[in-house]
C-alpha cells in the first residue's frame, strides 16, 4: 500500500536566477547562476549529488535535446542525468524525479534544475508550437497560441456561470495588479512596476478577452533544488528543513477536448489539489495553507484555478479575489513572489522559481515579502491548454508542520 | 434517360462592391468605372477553387448519396495541384467510395465545366456510370486596376449527372473548338495575359457562341424561340445582349450574367448561370446553355415534373442570398497575395507535410470523418481506437462517423492577435456538434464581435496553410458562426 511521499524527502538547497530578458547570458550561464546559489546553500560539494533531473521545453530553440547540456556545464561527476518534459510542468517534473529518487532509497543527495532560454527567437510570446506538435495534429489543429487558448476559458467561464465579460475582467485585472504589486517587491522579478486596474482594463487586446496585463511575461530563467532524506539534512546539520508534503501529477485523457467539461474549469487541477491534500494530510486547505505560487500564465488561469484548487467556491473565485483574500496582506496569499506575471515564463524553470519561493518564506528569507511564520506552502503548474492539459500540484511545508 | 439528378452552388459570403474598386484604383485606370455595376464575389483569404468546389458539391449532394458516386470530375482553370488529382481531394472531402471510381480533373480552359458535364453524360448514355458529380469553380487573380479585375467574380456551381429520376433531362449537345486566345496562362505565370478587349468582344464571345448555337440549331432540327432560357456566359453586357440580338432571343428568355451580383465566376460560369436557371425552372422548361473558352459547347435540357419534389438546396440563389460587404480593398489585395504585409517571424514556421500521414487520416483530414463507439454510440473527433466516455472506454469497437454536414454549438471562443494570420485576429474555439462529439476549430466567414458561446456552427472545408516553399496546399475544416446578416 503506497504511503505517498509526505516527509520522505526534505530540500536542503535552492537558487533561482534573477529571471528576465537575459540578453547577456544563454541556458548555460543561467543553469551556473541557479546552481551555485543552490550548492551553497545546502553546503555540500558538487561530488556528493549522486543524480540529477533537468527540466526544460522548447529545447530546439534553448539548450537542446538530452541532459548532456546540464551535465556538461555544470561539469557534473558523471552522474545520472535525466531530461524530463512535461509542458509547463517540466520544472516540477524534474523536481519529482530527484525526490522519488531519494524517496526509493536509490540515492542519498539528488538535484533537480530546471532551464529555459525563451528570448532567443526574435518575437514576443512563446516559440511557436506548429513545428513541435508531431506530423498528425498540425494538420488539423487550430491556428491556436497560449494565450488564444486561455482566453478561451473566460468566455466559456462567463457564460457558464452568467457572469458579465466586463465584471470577469474587473476580477482578472485585479489578479494582475496584485501580482505586479509583489513582483515590485522581489529583486528576482522580471517585471518590477505595480500596475493600476484601470491600466490592465485599458491595455491592448491580445487574444479576446486577455489584454496585454492578463498575460504573464517571457523571460529567461533558471532554478535548482538539491534533496535528501530528513535523516541525512539532520546529519548534515540542517534545522528547521522543509520537506515535501505531497506531488501530484493529472494529465487530461482527452474527456475535455472530445466530450465532456463545461468550458469553465482545469479537470487536472481539480483532481491533482484533491490527491495533493490527501497526501500531505490537509483537510481544509483553505485555512491550512499560508501561500500559493500558482501557474498564472494568464490572469484568467489564475482565478479559475482558485476554484480547481478547492479553495473559493465554484463560480465564487471572482468575489474572493475582489475581496483581497489572495492579496499579499489577505488570508491566503497567492503569487507572494510575483508570479508567472512578473517572473515571465521560461518553462523549465518556473515550477523550481515556485518552490524557491515557498522555501525562502519557510525560512524566513523573502525580505519584504516576508509572511507571517508560514508552514505549508503549494505550487501549481498548468502545462498545455485549458481543453488538455498536464496540472503537477505540490505541497512543503516545515518538517514538524 | 439521362440527366440532371440534382445541382449545388456556392457563391462566397464576400462582396467587393466594384465602386471600391474605382475609389481606390481609378486614377491609375479610369475606364474600370465604365463597368462598376454593382458588386463582385470575393473568396475568403482561407479559399480557393477546390474549397469553393467541396462547397459546392457538398449542397448538390446534400439530398443524395454519397456513397452511390461512379466519378467525381473536377473543372477549373486554378486548380491548386499541377500534378496531384484535384478531384480526388474533392473526392476525399465528400468521403465518396475510392474503389470502382474514376475521378478527373478537367482544365485548360474556362469551358472545362461543360466539357465534364458532356463527359459524365456520355459515360452514363454508354451504360459504364449510373453517377457523376461535376463540379466547376475558379478563384482567378486579377492585377490591381484591370478590367479583368472588374469583371471577374468567385464561386462554383455542381451538377450530378444520372439515369434516373431526372430533374432536367439532356435532349442533346454539341461542341466545337477552336484555338481562339482571348486570354491565356502560360505554366507559372501568376495571372493571365489578355488580348484587346474589342477583338475579344467581336471575334471572340460576339461570334463563337452564335454560331455554335446556330450550328446546334440546325443539328437538331429547332428553333431558338423553342427555348424558354438561353444561358450563355459573357462579361462584356453590351456583347451579352448583342449575342441574343444577333440569334433571335426574346430578351426575357435570357438568363441574366450575374455581373451585377458576383462577376464572371470562369470555369464556373455556365453552370452558376444554369443552376441559377434551374432554381426558377418549371416542368417542361426547355433550357440551352451554351459555354466559351477555346470554343463552345451547347447543351438542351428539358426540365421534368421532378423538379417539382426537389427539395433545392442553399445553390446560387441562396449563397447570394448570404452576403456581407467586404468595405476595404486593401483586405481584398491582401486576401489575393497581392500586397505584402509583414506575417511576422512566428509565421515562419513551416514544417512540411507528412504524406505518409495525409494518406493514413486521409478520411479524417479531408473528410472530417470521425468515429463512433458502437458500445456507447459516442461521437468522436479525431476518430479514436479507445471510446473517450470514461463509462465504456470499449477497445477497438469504432464505426466511421461523418461529420462535415453536423452543425454545432459554440463552447468556448478567442480572437488571436498574437497568431500569425493572414487576417487576424485568428478566431477559433470548441464545438459541440449536434448528436454528440466535440472538438476544436478555426473558425472563418465571422466577425469576432458577432460571436457568442452557444452560437450555432456549420461546417466548411477551408484550405488550412499554404506551403510556399514546396508548393503543397494544405486542407481541413472550419467553423462557420451562423451570425445574423
């Protein structure tokens, strides 16, 4: 009978670079940049981590195909190196191959690290997904983009619970401006300016109904987490650790896109939080959890996923985002960091810059975003489309929480 | 007995009234405003002759069986294959049988229509085909301020040919060719060369289609007053009314050119007109259509009391019926690849087509052919090996399911400005078809502010990219919002 992952595994090291339009740096010298924060801070050598996990996505237009590209730069100790993907969730992918691998008792110290180089392609967005999608589907498939995607779930959320396009979008700019206002707070930050409501209404329309605002930023990026067992973090001194609590993965098996769903929720999300809960013992989330860093590719996204998360009510997520429940100084904060918004996107790394910021408010490390004694903390990832999708959920918290 | 068993037309949304035109273009060329009469018909940037084609063919289908076809002929002057059976994707798209059947495309000239038509004819009079659908249509590009690009419209007209239950019986034909050049595409030439229009009118459309007439008159024994309609194509009015002056035609007898109400619609042209004929004929009608292009072929039909029972489809006078202007001529320059806008380096992408997976979804691809569980009855699109309702799930239980005539309902919806689009926003969303299964689509022929979630669909096969770089064409299907005109 599983027993699921909660404390098996605690997380001794993290680093994150400062995301954004690197122009000056590749992959590589984001991956250096990450990694050395993160050895540091577990204070080991490099040679004592036995595996090793990357994460990234589009690796024709950024590192390339295999793990060689980390192993190689990070001159790792001829050690496993495995590249996982897994759209959005590839970060967190990575994450959970080095903690089921410390967790099997197949290795003691195990590292996850996740990359994306995005601004390498010469236009806005992210890179364009026909020549990636296989032989078949991009024979038929609409001419579709992220964002044309997620803007599709406002118009199927606004009709399904009645709600008026314009008062969804007062709530969805709300999401931003309180991302932009974290994200001012956060030296790491792509974006760095808090931005009014009336600006985000007002900004020109990408895909309808997301404007500019709705839509978290490109950048590049790169975060690194090194894991092992309670018993070795206390053997190497380590007091007060984080441990994780619970990972779940749900992929869509195609019941969205061919035959059954409302239009106006993630299917994944909703099952993933619910085992994520389960597994990390949580019965009410709502009052259990101190922050969230969930996957805000869009502003839409995010408020729906207030939903999926079992944390507003359906249909109720607007009216709790109104009311600050998910604001830096609200119940439960939401995108403490800045979020997707102003972290941008580089896919590799943002489910590792997530947990980064979980562990730093743990610690009691996040400077003037700093919480109020947090215990346990969640990171979401959304990867694909409303329609399919691949949703990884996970929970740390302290040890003893 | 053989004959006309039903017809189809599609004649595009779009409509460029030619005064347009002349705002934008008439101080290069000024006479363009001595033929600025109403309005021509415009293919949407996503069409071409073979998606106005499986429009077209699609209505004269709409009451018959697909699957009882011999032939499928294809006539155009641009047909977007050199070297690949046209009508066999048309074919294809209608999801008519492959074995037993001979498909062909007929071209080279703007008469390849009745040529088809004659063609199917003497093949079912021959006793080796019981049913041929014959589609015409054409998309000609035209330069910037010519009168070629007054003149000319979009669309496409189908006729299915066979023994029985006749609507309009053929009591007769007769061809003559001739190499008289009007106007001509040499191969990878991007538009036509044209000779002077004065030589064209008097020697060219003035005198072949009288005298193939006459020729067919005497042949058979009658007189042009016999007739109730004469339909014959030609741009020029002057010379349209000349031709019936010259053989005898009371004026109320001839069918009008539709240059007011689309243009010269080409390969298409005689069977637009003659479809547009047969939506106002009565029992014992006697038509003759007679067509022009390097000849002319004259064809007399008699219409039958079955005409009475046919349940007409959308045709010519429906398509027309559903229009919308097209106010801007720069769109119209746009949507013909006539002007350059900057695509942006997201379009660049072009990944090349796999034909060994266009011929294993051929079905799927061109003939919006899904599956459907025979456990549960569950509609799907793609067709799936693995039922998709998670109460069956059944393994390899799947029946083939059409699609391409189920309307739907809006889901879900965008309009995209970050996807590169020849005209964006690139609007698409999810689908609900009548009678079960979902997917998503593009959608075409609307306006982002028109659309709603719960809008009803249609469905249309539309070309989906354009390889430049390897000349390959690329189709599939898109939705079509039924908005209110």
């Amino acid at each position: 009978m599983a027993t699921g992952i909660r404390d098996k595994v605690a997380i001794i090291g993290m680093g994150c670079t400062k995301f954004g339009e690197r122009w000056d740096v590749g992959a590589e010298e984001l991956m250096v940049e990450a990694f050395q924060e993160a050895i540091q801070d577990a204070g080991i050598d490099k040679n004592e981590i036995q595996a090793a996990w990357l994460g990234t996505c589009f690796d024709e237009v950024n590192v390339g195909k295999s793990a060689l590209p980390a192993s190689m730069t990070l001159r790792l100790p001829n050690i496993s190196v495995t590249r996982v993907e897994n759209f959005c969730a590839s970060g967190t992918e990575a994450f959970r191959g080095a903690v089921y691998a410390v967790a099997s008792g197949a290795y003691d110290i195990a590292m996850a690290i996740g990359v994306e180089k995005l601004k390498d392609i010469g236009y806005g967005g992210l890179p364009e997904f026909s020549s990636a999608m296989g032989t078949l589907n991009g024979l038929w498939f609409p001419n579709v983009t992220a964002p044309g995607c997620f803007a599709m779930l406002a118009s199927g959320y606004a009709a399904k619970y009645g709600i008026d396009m314009q008062e969804l979008k007062r709530a969805m700019a709300h999401v931003s401006a309180k991302s932009h206002a974290n994200g001012a707070l956060n030296p790491k930050a792509h974006l760095r300016k808090a931005v009014t409501e009336e600006k985000i209404l007002n900004a020109p329309m990408i895909a309808y109904p997301l404007g500019l605002f709705d839509c978290c930023g490109v950048s590049d990026g790169s975060a690194c987490a090194i894991v092992t067992t309670p018993e070795i973090a206390k053997s190497l001194g380590k007091k007060d650790f984080v441990t994780v609590k619970a990972l779940q993965l749900s992929l869509s098996n195609g019941t969205e896109m061919a035959y059954e769903w409302d239009g106006a929720h993630f299917v994944t999300a909703a099952k993933a939080s619910s085992e994520a809960y389960k597994e990390a013992g949580i019965k009410n989330p709502r009052e259990e959890l101190s922050l969230m860093e969930v996957h805000d590719c869009f502003s839409i996204t995010e408020l729906v996923t207030m939903e999926d998360l079992h944390i507003s009510e359906r249909g109720k997520a607007p009216k709790d985002i109104m009311d600050g429940f998910y604001d830096l100084d609200g119940k439960l904060p939401c995108q403490v960091d800045g979020g997707l918004k102003c972290f941008g996107h580089p896919i590799g790394a943002s489910g590792l810059r997530m947990l980064y910021e979980i562990y730093l408010q743990l610690h009691g490390r996040a400077d003037k975003r700093q919480l109020k004694d947090p215990k346990l903390g969640l990171t979401h990832n959304l990867g694909g489309f409303p329609m399919m999708n691949v949703c990884s959920v996970a929970i740390i918290g302290k040890y003893d929480a | 007995m053989v004959g006309i068993k039903s017809y189809g037309g599609y004649i595009p949304r779009y409509r460029l009234n030619r005064m347009v035109i002349v705002q934008n273009m008439a101080w290069y060329l000024p006479v363009i405003m001595a033929v600025a009469q109403g309005e021509k018909s415009v293919a949407n940037w996503d069409e071409d002759s073979l998606s106005m084609g499986v429009a077209a063919a699609y209505d004269c289908m709409s009451g018959s069986d697909r699957k009882a076809l011999d032939a499928v002929y294809f006539a155009s002057t641009t047909l977007p294959y050199a070297d690949r059976q046209n009508a066999s994707i048309l074919a294809t798209a209608l999801n008519a049988p492959e074995a037993g059947v001979d498909d062909a495309d007929f071209t080279g000239s703007i008469k390849a229509g009745t040529t088809a038509a004659i063609a199917a004819m003497e093949a079912i009079e021959s006793g080796k085909k019981n049913n041929v659908l014959v589609v015409a249509s054409d998309l000609r590009r035209t330069k910037m301020a010519t009168m070629y690009e007054m003149f000319l419209g979009d669309g496409a007209a189908a006729l299915l040919f066979g023994k029985d239950d006749v609507i309009a019986e053929c009591k007769g034909y007769y061809s003559h060719s001739c190499d008289f050049v009007d106007h001509y595409k040499g191969y990878g030439k991007e538009f036509d060369y044209t000779w002077e229009e004065r030589w064209v009118r008097d020697e060219g459309y003035g005198k072949i289609i009288p005298e193939a007439i006459t020729a067919f008159l005497d042949k058979a024994g009658m007189q042009i007053g016999d007739f109730d309609k004469v339909i014959y194509p030609c741009y020029f009015k002057g010379t349209h009314v000349g031709i019936a002056r010259k053989l005898g035609i009371d004026p109320s007898k001839v069918q009008d050119n539709m240059h007011e109400v689309c243009g010269d619609t080409g390969t298409a042209h005689p069977m637009v007109m003659f479809v547009a004929a047969l939506e106002e004929a009565k029992p014992g009608d006697k038509l003759l259509l007679a067509s022009f292009g390097q000849g002319c072929d004259v064809l007399y039909f008699e219409v039958t009391d079955k005409i009475k029972d046919f349940k007409g489809p959308q045709g010519i006078k429906g398509s027309l019926a559903r229009r919308v202007e097209l106010d801007s001529y720069q769109k119209f320059c746009k949507w013909r690849d006539l002007i350059v806008a900057d695509l942006g380096i997201r379009g660049e992408a072009n990944p090349n087509t796999a034909l060994t997976t266009l011929w294993r979804k051929r079905k799927m691809l061109l003939g919006l052919v899904g599956s459907r569980c025979k456990k549960c009855g569950t509609p799907h699109f793609p067709p799936s090996q693995v039922c998709v309702n998670p109460d069956c799930g059944a393994v390899e239980e799947m029946d083939e399911y059409e699609f391409a005539e189920k309307t739907g309902k809006i889901l879900m919806y965008t309009g995209d400005m970050l996807a590169a689009s020849v005209d964006p926003p690139a609007i698409y969303g999810m689908i609900d078809f009548e009678g079960g299964g979902r997917t998503m689509l593009d959608f075409t022929d609307c306006k982002l502010d028109q659309i709603k979630v719960g809008m009803e669909v249609k469905l249309s096969f539309r070309r989906k990219y354009k390889d430049e770089m390897r000349g390959f064409t690329g189709y599939f299907w898109k939705a079509i919002p039924q908005v209110e005109e």
